[in-house]
C-alpha cells in the first residue's frame, strides 16, 4: 500500500511538516514523487518511519539515526530485538522512579521514611544505564567487567550528599577546563587543577585510584568518539587538552 504524507502523517502521527523534513535532510526519502507533484511512500519507507520513532523514542539524533538506518549492513529484525531491549531497560528505570516518587508521597504522608539513598536509587540507575549504553563496551575492554561492576556498585551506593557533591565536582571541573584551555599550557597551575578536579570526581565511583588507570582513561577520552563527543561540547579541543593535562597530573 502506498501512502501520501498525509495519509503517512495521519497513519503515524507525526507531522506532515516533519515528513517533508526528513526528505530535505535525507532520513526519509519517499519511494517516489507522482505526476502531480505529491511524495509517495511505500511499505519499505513506513517500516523506516516506525524505525526512526523507536530510536527517537530511545533519544537517539537524527544524524545517527541516519547513519544507522541508511548503513549497508542495517537488519531491520535485529533492530527491533535491540529495541526490545533499550524499552524494556527504560521501562525498568521508569518503574524504579515511579516507585520512588510513590515512596516519597507515601512518607510525606506519613508512612515509612525513605532513606536518603532510597530518593536517589532511580537518577543513579538511569546514569548507570546511560553510561553503559554510551561507553560500556570500551570501558570493559580496557578495565575489564569486574571493575565496571564495582564501580557501579560504589555508585548506587552513594548517599544523597556524595552524589550532589559529586555533580558539583563535574561542573567544577569543567569549569576548571574552559579556564585551564585558554592558557595554552596543559602543565599550567589552572589545567593542574582540573586534573586534579577530574581525579576527585573519579574517585565517587572508581573501587580503587591508580596513575596508570587515569592516564589511560585520558587516553580511551581522545581514542573513542563518544568521549570525546562528550567533551568537546563544552568546547572544541577540550577532550585532548584534559588528556595532556592528566598526563602531567600522572606523572608527577
């Protein structure tokens, strides 16, 4: 069967606005353009269609979407199980933060008091899930599965206090890098510093500290794109720039 965009549009319920704009930027290309000048999608492009919500639903880009439904060795079958399994951890992290939310009302209304590591078992999770979906794979490969587990392990087990101090050294330390960066000298006092700050926010969740693990760690930032994707958004050039910094910081 063959579909106008608004016939797609009223099929899936996005927008016939956004079906033109997955042409213009070659996500969603129709099967053809009829004589009267109207987009034609077929089956093959509604199976795209459903494809590009569920990785949209999962908060997936669109340029990687394109990248990923548009690659030569794209299987649409195992597609779906992996979405399967991304919605059912979701799914799993959205229970865990209603049943907090629930516990919450609950004491509030003067049932069982939740403890402070209660409140924040769901958020924990959820970062614990994020990271291993982002940078799991190349984690594992260099520290192996049992440091992994443990310091995911120290992380659900952070109390209120350490996980907000925790986020506050972050954002300290990125702080520290943008003003480190403009000095041009990763071994200046200032980049010293943010290394030193990337060493204390490690330390929340790595079971043990090592010189040898952090220069690493400095090393797998500038070798794999997600890392390096993560701080290059704060600023072009950060993540190599945090790495030689750590290098000084290790050597000492």
């Amino acid at each position: 069967m063959e579909y106008t965009v608004q016939q797609l549009a009223k099929l899936s319920g996005v927008s016939g606005r956004t079906l033109r704009y997955y042409d213009e930027i070659d996500l969603l290309k129709p099967a053809r353009i009829s004589s009267s000048g109207y987009r034609i999608y077929s089956q093959k492009e509604v199976d795209l269609l459903q494809q590009i919500l569920f990785y949209r639903e999962l908060d997936v880009s669109l340029e990687e979407i394109t990248r990923i439904i548009h690659h030569p060795d794209f299987d649409l079958v195992q597609a779906l199980e992996q979405h399967i399994q991304k919605l059912r951890e979701k799914h799993a992290r959205l229970e865990q933060i209603i049943s907090n939310v629930q516990k919450t009302i609950e004491s509030k209304e003067g049932g069982t008091p939740m403890s402070d590591q209660e409140k924040f078992e769901g958020f924990k999770k959820k970062l614990i899930d994020e990271n291993e979906e982002k940078y799991g794979k190349e984690v594992r490969e260099q520290y192996g599965d049992q440091i992994v587990n443990d310091s995911n392990a120290k992380m659900m087990g952070l109390s209120e206090d350490d996980f907000k101090q925790m986020n506050d050294v972050e954002k300290a330390l990125l702080a520290a890098l943008e003003n480190a960066y403009k000095t041009g000298d990763p071994a200046s006092a200032e980049a010293q510093k943010a290394a030193e700050l990337h060493k204390e926010w490690l330390s929340f969740t790595w079971p043990k500290y090592s010189k040898e693990a952090h220069a690493g760690l400095g090393d797998m930032y500038v070798s794999d794109e997600s890392f390096t994707a993560y701080y290059d958004k704060h600023f072009e050039g950060a993540t190599v720039f945090l790495r030689d910094a750590i290098h000084v910081f290790t050597a000492k």
